[in-house]
C-alpha cells in the first residue's frame, strides 16, 4: 500500500488515500516518486475542465527512482534516476509519422487504464498517465526518461511539464528571435518558466502580466524587465512598454478569453500570438474580419510546448548546469502530499508559482 491523491469524481477534493498497486505487468515500470509538481493541468482535470476517467489518482510532473521493472522492459533498471513523461509518443500515428509528437493521437489513452485499487476495492485511473501523486506508481516503459545527469530528482520533477511546455512555447512555437520583445500572461509554473526562457532566447523587453502584484518579485527574477498588473488598459501598457507597436511576441498561459483576447491586442502588427494556458468550452474568443486581414498577427495554439521530451530534455539539462535556467525560481513551495488540496486552492485564487510535493 502507497499513499496517493485521490479525486473521487470530477468537482470534488481530493483525498489523500491508501492505495494498493499492481506490481509491473509486461512493458510496465515502478518508480518511488522524489518530487511532484502541482500543475494546473492537474486543476483542469479535476474540475472537468480536460476530461478522464474517474476516480483516479492525479499529478503528471514528477521524477523519483524506478523500484522494479518486468522483464520484457531491457531500457532501464531498478535504480535508475527518471522524469515522467505524461504524453508519450506512439510513434505510429500521423502526429507521430510527420515529426508532430506532442500532437500524438493516443497518447493519452492510457488514462483509461485500471491504474490501482483502494482499500475497498474501489478502480482507479492514472490521471494523465501517470499518477504522479503517490508515493509510488506504476508506468508504461514510454512514459519514463532518463532523468539527466547533474540536476536533483527533485529539481528533474519540474522538466515533465511546466519547463518543457515554457521553454518549448517560446523556442518551438514562438520562435523568439534575439531582441524581440515578448509578454507574457500568467506568472504560474509555466509563466515562470516561459520568462526564463524568453530570457535565454535573448528576448529584449520581456513584460511580465498577471492579476497579482505580489507576484512581480517573482517575475524580475525569472527574467521579466518590466512588470504590468493586470486591468483593462493592459494591452495599451504593454504598446507603450514596446515603443507603441506592441510586443512581437505574446505568451498567453492562462487559459481565459479575456488573457488571450488581451494577449493578441498588446501584440504588434505582424507578430506571433501563443495561446500555452488550457481554457474551457465556455470561454469564447471573437475577433472581427478586418482585424485579422489589418493587424496580420498570427494566432496558433502550444501542446506541451510543441516539445519532443527526448529531444528537448538534455538540451534544458544543459540550460540548467550553465545556470541559464534557475528550476528553483519556479518553486514557491515545497509541500507534502496532504497539503495539495490548499495547493490546488492557492491556483483558484490565482496566488502563488509552482508547488512542489517533496516525497
């Protein structure tokens, strides 16, 4: 028995629970979890936002160490250093075929899986594959990496989701060239790690938006040069922060009509508007027709960063030994495994960075 964070149904806390895993079937892992990440990903699941199988056992961004492999699994060995990758590739889709694996079309069918038991026999999913909010979980083969040399498993937790989805918004989607100016909506997880990002791609102006003025601290350290608290003058700041053609990049990773819309108004003619944040049916974006001819912007949607994890994992490791990337900036709080329901609160109301669950 492990302990793990249990959502029940969809809308309701999660309770943290005593559950029973089944040793390693054929191509499968265990892994003893170091550090997990409380993602807001892990909110849209429990509030019904993104849809799963449930009951089931959340958390999709962590790292720990693999406790037993089965023995058709020849990769990797108990011992092992590892960061779990929530959206493994198939590798023979059409997604998949043109290069395009973070648009997998069954990467996520593993969420439909019988993951665990509770104490009174009751089914459990893995979430978004992986379970990541245990003690320990059990995993297909595919979705672990090694974890890379040099950087703490519990600083490796970080790089399954909010890093790789920054880093890869900003270089894989966006394209931030040197001396661009970006902004970015959203100083969460991913927001920090965009800015930081943004930052080594050699970005000029990097503003910083969000709701909280708290936050600002946070922001300057990811790599923010100016910070605007959000209102609704907050596309004319950001203009008159870029010399008044607004900002060649926007960043939006919050996942609201009105960030987005805020998002590709504060963008220059001809710039590049990336939508990172996941929003709900309910949020509808309208433009008219002869903006979209006049201002010549481009719009495009950002899943995971459009990142490739074995690809892009040992190029944010050597970010990280080069101290171009501060993984610690990301972290406001390390908490333990009771305390994610006040973390997944904290993300409602909009405070605070990146929770860590320390194992």
């Amino acid at each position: 028995m492990v302990r793990a964070a249990v959502l029940p149904a969809v809308g309701s806390p999660l309770e943290v629970a005593e559950i029973s895993l089944p040793e390693p079937g054929p191509g499968q892992v265990r892994v003893r979890l170091a550090a997990a990440g409380v993602c807001h990903s892990d909110l849209s699941l429990s509030n019904g936002t993104m849809r799963v199988p449930v009951p089931a056992v959340l958390g999709h961004e962590g790292a720990g160490t693999v406790v037993s492999v089965a023995e058709d699994v020849t990769h990797i060995a108990p011992g092992d250093g590892v960061v779990l990758n929530w959206a493994p590739s198939c590798g023979s889709c059409h997604a998949c075929a043109i290069g395009e694996v973070w648009l997998c079309a069954d990467a996520l069918t593993g969420a439909g899986r019988v993951h665990a038991v509770t104490s009174d026999g009751t089914a459990l999913h893995p979430g978004l594959n992986v379970a990541a909010f245990a003690e320990e979980t059990v995993v297909p083969a595919n979705c672990v990496l090694p974890a890379p040399d040099g950087v703490s498993l519990t600083d490796a937790a970080l790089l399954g989701c909010a890093v790789l989805t920054g880093y890869g918004a900003v270089h894989h989607s966006a394209r931030v060239r040197e001396g661009e100016s970006v902004v970015v909506y959203g100083v969460g997880g991913v927001g920090l790690a965009t800015l930081q990002s943004a930052r080594i791609a050699g970005a000029g102006t990097i503003v910083a938006v969000d709701v909280s003025p708290e936050k600002e601290e946070l922001a300057r350290r990811a790599g923010a040069t100016e910070y605007v608290v959000a209102s609704d003058t907050t596309a004319k700041e950001v203009r008159r922060l870029t010399g008044g053609r607004g900002a060649d990049v926007a960043i939006e990773c919050v996942g609201r009509a009105a960030t987005i819309r805020a998002a590709w108004d504060s963008t220059r003619r001809g710039g590049r508007t990336t939508v990172v944040g996941i929003g709900g049916k309910d949020q509808q974006v309208t433009f008219n027709a002869l903006e979209i001819f006049h201002w010549g912007r481009t719009l495009s949607g950002c899943v995971y960063g459009n990142s490739d994890p074995e690809r892009d994992l040992p190029v944010l490791a050597d970010r990280i030994r080069d101290g171009g990337l501060d993984l610690e900036a990301l972290v406001t709080d390390r908490i333990g495994l009771e305390d994610i329901p006040s973390a997944f609160a904290a993300m409602r109301e909009g405070r605070g960075g990146r929770a860590l669950v320390v194992f």
